[in-house]
C-alpha cells in the first residue's frame, strides 16, 4: 500500500492525501485554515500556496 500521509508545513498537523490527488492540487489544513498546494505525491510533500495577487487591469 502506498503511503500518503504527510502533514501540515505550518502547523505539523498529520494530513492524509486522497487517493488519486495529484501535484499541484491545492486543499486547506483542517487544522490551521492554512491553504495548501501538493507538491509532490510520492513521497508526499505539501507546502503553503502561493497567495494570489490582484488583478488591476493592467
């Protein structure tokens, strides 16, 4: 069976991937709130997203 637990970069919380995740797929600690990106399935490996700049029609 594959592992795929790994936990939370921001609060150490044990997080376990869904089957069929995928790299780049984003979710949220259900500990913290923190949103997270997937950055690798094998071996797991999380790390914060990147926050989203605003758009200002330029």
């Amino acid at each position: 069976m594959v592992q795929n637990k790994t936990e939370c970069p921001v609060c150490s919380a044990e997080i376990i991937l869904a089957e069929g995740s995928e790299q780049g797929e984003l979710l949220t600690c259900p500990e913290c709130g923190s949103e997270l990106e997937i950055k690798s399935t094998l071996p797991p490996r999380l790390a914060e997203a990147p926050m989203e700049e605003e758009d200002w029609g330029q």
